[in-house]
C-alpha cells in the first residue's frame, strides 16, 4: 500500500516534470549561433584581439593590380570591421620581398592599393606573390594574408552591329612579347548600379579567347543614357580576380537629380496657404488668450478698497 | 467676498476637505507615489541602457507611451469640451461638475504629453522643434497643438477660481500661512466689484468660445498624424471626427468615475446627485452610439474595400488568433454595455453607470493600443530584421511600469488638486444650480420652488 503511494507520487512527480521541461523554451538552450562561420583566426583570445586579413587581388585591364586587404575581428561575439590600421603590402619574390607600400583601413575595415606593372618585379613563369601584412598593436595580434596569382589580362570591346549590342570580351596572359589566349574561363558580364554591380550574362571563352555577349538595350543609365559595362573574372584557381570595363551610351536617359517637384513631404517650405492658416490660427488663439490675461490685470487693478466693498455688496 | 445662502453653505461643508489634508489621503498619496517611484526607476533604466528595454522596435515604433498619449490627451481635450460647453450653455445642472471637467482638462495634458517625451530618444534635441520646425509636418502641428492647448488649459481652470481663491483668502481657515498667502496671490485682489466682475465674465466667455473649437481642432490634428500617413488602419477621412467623439466619449466616463470617487470620498450626495449620473449617462449613451457608429463605418468601408493592406489589418484585428479578442472587448465593453446600462431603467443607477463607465473607459485604452500596433506590426515594405520582437510588438515590465506611474500621477493629482480647492464650485452657485433638492440643512428654504431642469 504505501509503495505503491510512493510509486504513484513519483510517477507523478515525473509525469509534471516533463510537463514543465515541455514548456520551457527550446531556444534557451540553443545558445551558439549555427550561422556562425567558425574561424580559428577570428577567434578571441584572453585579452588580445586576434584579427583577420582578408587578402583578395583584382587584375584589371590597364594592367594595374588592386591589393585588397580588409580586417575584421570578433569582439564580444560580434564580427567588427576594424578601421585606421595600417596594413603593408608586399610582393614577395625567390629572392627578397619588396614593400610596395602602405594603406590605412577605412571605416569598413578595407585598405586598396593599386599597383602599376612597372612597380612589380618580373617573374619568369608568370605569377606573382603578394602578401599583405598587419604589424599589431597593443590592443591585436599581427595577421597576413598571401595570395599568388598568374599574370592575366581581361579586354572588353563593345560591338554594335544595327540595333544589335554587344560586347567582345578577350581574355589573355601576357608572355615574353607573345601573349597567348585562355579558353574555356567562364567570364560573366554586369552592368554597374547604383551600389553593386548587376549581372546580365555570361560566357565561355572560345580558342581565340574570346566570348560575345548580347547587351539589352533597354537598361537605364546616367541622364546622359551612359552604362558602364563589366567583364569580370572571381576567384579563379590560377588568375584570382580579374576586371575589365568600358562606358557606352546604350542606356535609357534618367536623370539622377530630383525632378522639380511642385509638393512633396520632403519639400523644404510649406505651401503658402498652409502657412497662413497655421500663422492665422495661432494668432487667433493666442490672441485670446492674451485679451484674457489682459483682463485680469484690469481686473487685479480696479481692487477696491476694503470699506468700499463691504458698503457696495 | 460676501456668500450668499448657497455659496456660503457649500463652502461651510467643503471647508474641512482644504483645511486637513486627512490621513486616508496621505495613505492614497503615498500608495501613488509607490507606482511613481517604480517609474522613475523603469525611466532610469530606459535612459541609462536606451530604447531597447522597452518593446518598441524598427517597425512598431510605437507602443503603450502613445497609446496613454493619446489616451490622456482626449481626456483633456473632453474635458475643456465638457467644461466649455457647460459653461456656455449655462446648464443650470452643470455648475456644481464643471470643476471636475477642468481639473480633468488640465491634469491630463499635464500627463499625457510626458508619455510623449519617455518616447523620444533624444531629449537634448527637444528644442529643434522650436528652432527647425517644419510647418508642413503633422508633428510640428501636434506640439503646437498640444502647447497652445495646455496654456489654455491653466486659463480655463485659473480663471473658474479667481472668485473661489477670494473666498478662500476671506474665510479666515485653520491653514498654514503659504497657503493663504498662495490663496491671497491667485485671487488677484477680487472683491466682487460690479467692473471685476465685468472683466471675469468676459474673459471667462471668450475662453470658452475659443476652447471648444480649439479642443476639436487639437483632436483632429492628433487623429491627423495617423490620418495623415499612408498606413492601413490609419489612412482615413473620418479620423478626425472619430478621435474628437472618442475624446469626448472616454472623458465623459473618466468625468462620471470622478463624480463617483470624489461623492464617495468627500460625501458630496448633495451636489453630485443620481440626476447628475442619469444626465452624464445620457451623454455617454448619444456619444456611445456615435462612436459606435464612426467604428463601424471604419471597419466596414476598410473590409468592403478590401485593399490588399488594409485586408491584412482587419484581418488581424478580426482573428482570434491574433486580436479578435480584444477587439470584441472594446467594442462590447466599449460600446455595447455602457449604452444598454443608461438606456435600461432598471441599471440607470450611478453605481452602474459608473460600473459601465469604469469599463467603457479601459475598452477605450484598448481601443487606442488596436489603433496603433496592428498597423505598425504591417508594413507595407518587408521587414528587413524578422527576429519575432521586431515583428510583433509585446510591451516590457519598464513601460507597464511608466503606464501605471502616469495614471499614478493622474490620481495623485486630482488627490492633492481637492486639497487645495473645493471639488464643488462655491462662488456663483445658486438655487437654480441643483437639479435635485438642495443641501437637506436648507429644505425649508428650497421647497416652495420648482425644480429646474435642463432644456
């Protein structure tokens, strides 16, 4: 009898306990964030602040190089750009590495440095090795980044044939006085917007090394109608990044500028009637209430003396 | 200041509730200042760790601050319509609850526009109102609303009691010597003079005329910074006619609670009476049915349209799921009951019409909550941050504990405002002035004439 009591009571007892553990919020326990991109290097350590260098180059087509560096830490849990460090920029061959220069990261933790072909040292088979380099501080760890890429070259040509558009896109390595065609790279095509760059194609380069890619002519451009137009390369095993661009009058005119706009939320003055009534109704009201407050200091002023009115009332 | 019978009688049974302050309100004052300093400790925290200790966020921008705004603010607006058309009319019945009125007037836009700075971030950039102000913005219109209106509002009140203030000052009371002194200043030198008297009356009408327009005006704009904008459930022409009867319906209500605490508290059976509940009832049940009426006109015109916006807040407002259950609350409690308590003989007494009143008011502040959040929780952009406190608005302990301060405070007021001044008018009563019979010590002198009634 009575362990069957205490059976039931704890049968009991489990019973509710589940109840409860049902109720409480899963998400308490789910406290690591699955989103997360785990990072050894962004990872915080006792104190100081272990930064990344994001390293990425951009081959372009007047033959500059763009060294990209950008720096970012976990502070507190959050991912920080981290702004005003000085990031060093290195081409580094068999035999010395030869600084190219410095740049200071800006708000968004991005440091560029474009380089010209005559700055760079000549390597016989082609590729190049960069390496950007933070020196730390107090507060951060150093980081690097490496990267090599082999010399490329991207040449974009607009072709207009009748009201057909198009653009002829090249894509080369430049050799000992001989430059040799790539093929099949697949080369995408955009047109830059207003924040990012929107893509309208994309091609495979044929044994000539060349693709041809239609262009819609009814994309809005600047309000002279100019697009610019992109042939863009990403992170190609051999080449990293490489761009190339050309501006053309094939867009529809918009103008940027605001329209003169007879009446709108933003406009700086108000409507003239909306100002005279406003002006209008607070002079009524205060207007009023000023007579009022003027009455009462008459009415302060004619106190009469207190004989008079005991005898008047 | 010489009295007449009257006067001279309601002041002698006042007397006490000014001269002591009483310990049961110093127990009240206390239990009010209790729930104030609980907010002031929430405000404390809302300022030192910012906005995100309230449930306020990118999309419902608005919470409980301006649904009390609102609530409030047509408190006051009601009240000075009330006041201003009681005075005007000269309702012989009306004398004796036209203090309640203004104190109701200015009480709550002294609260009300408090709820508006806890939901500004930056009050140190309060005075670019002032100095940048833009005409064509229907905030800009509020604040000078709200500002020209709260002048108004001392006016209103202030000069209703120069006379009472003479008496006061000439009544020789057992009180400290400030505030006979205080009492001495507020006067102004009032004796009764035929030209004092001129000047009192004419500016006493003149901000009654002026009051009862501005109240609608202020109303309307307070409607228009919902109307104004292109939002469902907010973007509509009745707007403005529906927050001025809404004003007036919910101050009418907070006006019968008062008559019945202050009647309970201070035993004033004698100047509020059953007919005074049955005439404010009556009030009440016209504006109940008007504003039942403006409500439904809302909601249909919003369902029949169907637009795709619009759709999704009726939708909301009309589903158990989400708010159906309060808005079957504030349309029941808020319109149905208070108009079947006046319109049945048998419950148009004042403990039900109060009963009904008391709720028709919370149905009221319900209302204003449906108002603001179910729009605010359906943009018409997507939501760029769908965490679920970004997309559906639930209030946190600070703002329920900023809420109950205001309403402390309200009360607290209205506590320490009868401290000071006599609830029931003294000065100007007359026979004519009691719908019922007059204070029962003078029966003889009052039974030989007729009752007065109201038109």
């Amino acid at each position: 009898m009575k362990q069957e009591l205490i059976k039931n009571s704890i049968r009991h007892i489990l019973k509710y306990a589940m109840l409860i553990l049902l109720c409480i919020p899963v998400n308490l326990f789910a406290q690591t964030d699955s989103t997360a991109t785990k990072e050894a290097d962004t990872k915080e350590e006792a104190g100081l602040i272990a930064p990344a260098l994001d390293f990425i180059i951009v081959q372009k087509s007047d033959s500059t190089i763009d060294l990209k560096a950008a720096m970012r830490a976990k502070i507190k849990g959050s991912l920080m750009r981290l702004p005003l460090l000085k990031i060093t920029f290195f081409q580094v061959s068999d035999t010395a590495e030869k600084n190219l220069g410095f740049v200071i990261t800006d708000n968004n933790g991005k440091a560029v440095l474009t380089v010209k072909k005559d700055a760079l040292t000549n390597v016989k088979d082609g590729s190049l090795l960069f390496k950007a380099s933070f020196a730390g501080n107090k507060q951060m760890e150093s980081a690097d980044g490496e990267m090599t890429v082999k010399r490329g070259l991207l040449q974009i040509t607009p072709v207009k044939e009748d009201s057909l558009l198009t653009v002829k896109v090249k894509f080369i390595t430049p050799g000992n006085g001989m430059d040799s065609a790539m093929k099949d790279v697949t080369i995408g095509i955009f047109v830059k917007r207003f924040f990012s760059a929107l893509k309208i194609g994309e091609g495979t380069t044929d044994e000539n090394g060349e693709v041809t890619v239609e262009i819609p002519g009814n994309l809005p451009g600047d309000d002279k109608g100019n697009l610019i137009l992109m042939a863009k390369i990403d992170e190609n095993e051999t080449f990293g990044n490489l761009e190339a661009s050309v501006t053309q009058p094939w867009g529809l005119p918009v103008s940027a500028s605001l329209e003169k706009q007879p009446r709108a939320l933003w406009s700086a003055h108000p409507p003239i009637w909306m100002l005279i009534t406003f002006i209008v109704m607070m002079v009524i009201v205060w207007g009023h209430f000023i007579i009022i407050v003027y009455e009462l200091f008459r009415l302060r002023k004619e106190e009469p003396h207190l004989e008079e009115t005991i005898t008047n009332t | 200041m010489e009295l007449n019978t009257y006067e001279q009688e309601v002041f002698n049974y006042q007397r006490s509730n000014i001269e002591k302050f009483g310990k049961r309100n110093m127990i009240w004052s206390l239990f009010f200042l209790i729930f104030i300093m609980i907010g002031l400790y929430a405000l404390y925290l809302q300022i030192a760790k910012g906005h995100g200790v309230t449930g306020m966020r990118d999309n419902v921008v608005w919470g409980l601050f301006i649904v009390n705004f609102i609530f409030f603010i047509g408190l006051s607006y009601a009240g000075a319509i009330i006041g201003g058309v009681l005075h005007l009319l000269k309702v012989p019945w009306g004398k004796p609850i036209v203090r309640l009125a203004q104190m109701m007037t200015l009480i709550s836009v002294i609260v009300g526009p408090i709820f508006i700075l806890l939901c500004v971030g930056r009050f140190d950039r309060l005075h670019h109102l002032f100095i940048y102000p833009r005409i064509q913005s229907p905030m800009t219109w509020d604040v000078m609303a709200v500002l020209t209106f709260f002048a108004g509002a001392v006016l209103f009140l202030y000069l209703a009691l120069i006379k009472d203030f003479a008496v006061y000052r000439d009544a020789k009371m057992n009180i400290p010597a400030w505030k006979q002194k205080l009492y001495k200043i507020l006067a102004i030198g009032y004796r009764g003079a035929a030209s004092q008297k001129r000047h009192l009356i004419i500016s006493q009408n003149l901000l009654a005329i002026i009051m009862v327009p501005l109240s609608i005006i202020v109303a309307s704009i307070l409607s228009w910074i919902f109307g104004m904008t292109l939002r469902p459930g907010w973007h509509s022409t009745i707007f403005g006619p529906y927050f001025v009867l809404g004003a007036l319906y919910s101050g009418c209500g907070v006006l019968i609670v008062a008559m019945w605490v202050y009647r309970k508290m201070y035993k004033l059976e004698h100047y509020f009476t059953d007919k005074h509940f049955s005439y404010l009832g009556y009030g009440m049940m016209v504006l109940g049915a008007g504003y039942g009426y403006f409500t439904f006109s809302e909601y249909f015109t919003g369902w029949f349209g169907s637009a795709k916006w619009d759709n999704e807040v009726i939708n909301k407002l009309f589903s158990f799921h989400e708010y159906g259950g309060w808005t079957l609350f504030a349309n029941l409690a808020g319109i149905v009951i208070p108009i079947l308590i006046v319109a049945i003989p048998a419950t148009r007494k004042p403990n039900w019409i109060t009963l009904s009143a008391f709720i028709m008011v919370i149905a009221l502040w319900v209302k204003r909550y449906l108002i603001i959040v179910p729009t605010l929780e359906t943009p018409a952009l997507p939501m760029q941050d769908t965490r679920m406190e970004f997309v559906k608005y639930s209030a946190t302990w600070p703002e329920w504990a900023l809420t109950i301060a205001g309403i402390a405070s309200f009360l607290l007021f209205f506590t320490l405002i009868s401290k000071f001044v006599t609830v029931v008018p003294v000065s100007g009563l007359e026979e004519v002035n009691f719908p019922h019979e007059p204070h029962h010590h003078h029966h003889d002198v009052a039974t030989n004439k007729d009752e007065i009634k109201p038109a």
